[in-house]
C-alpha cells in the first residue's frame, strides 16, 4: 500500500512546485492580457495608407497569436490548480491509466502530469 501513492513529504515538495509555477504562470498571464488590450498603443494613424494596411494584418496575427497564448496559459493554471487539488486529496501522482505512480522525475518536468509516459504512450 506505500506505493499506492506519494508520501505526505513529497507531496509537500510538489505542492511547493507547483505554487511557484503557478505564480510564473499568473504572471505571465497577466503580461499576455495586457499586451493584448495595450496592442492598439503603437497605432500607425498617421503613416501611408498602405503601410497601415501592412501594419493592421501583422498586429491582427500578432494578436491572434498572443490570444492562443493566453487561452493555453489559462489552461495551463486550471492543471496546475487542479493539481494542487490532488495533492489535497492525496491523489497527486497516481496516472489515471495504470493506477500507478507517476516517476518523480517526470512530475518535477510536467507537475500538472496525470498520466505517466507508459499510460500516455498507450494511448498513441
């Protein structure tokens, strides 16, 4: 049964882990969001017609892409969230395909894991 899931010390060092990550990627979020509502600040309203035409279809891209990234930070926080919910319930750690325990090694990479490198290659 002491295999069956990480004990209370590592799971304190996870925990530890993942709040840090958590705060990087907060931040970087909140970068992300306000990059997207300043991007109108360089605006080329007084420059050549087809120069703003240029500049109004890379700042679109740039947009759309600084958006994606946003969305896929959000998702990344709500794993990391979720992960710390499992520490709570002393469930971190455990893959869901094979019930067993994810290595230690691949949740200090991919804290947010749920399925260890056997379990995610079955699934190819």
């Amino acid at each position: 049964m002491a295999d069956s899931r990480y004990s209370d010390t590592d799971l304190q060092e996870f925990e530890a882990l993942i709040l840090g990550k958590l705060e990087q990627a907060k931040t970087d979020l909140k970068e992300l969001k306000e990059s997207l509502s300043h991007a109108g600040d360089n605006s080329t309203d007084d420059t050549s017609p087809t120069f703003k035409m240029m500049e109004d279809g890379s700042e679109t891209l740039g947009r759309e892409e600084t958006a994606q990234l946003a969305v896929r930070q959000e998702k990344f926080i709500q794993a990391l969230d979720n992960a710390l919910i499992r520490i709570k319930n002393k469930t971190y750690g455990v893959c869901r395909g094979t019930g067993k325990l994810i290595p230690k090694e691949r949740l200090r990479l991919v804290p947010h894991a749920t399925l260890s490198i056997e379990a995610k290659n079955m699934q190819q």
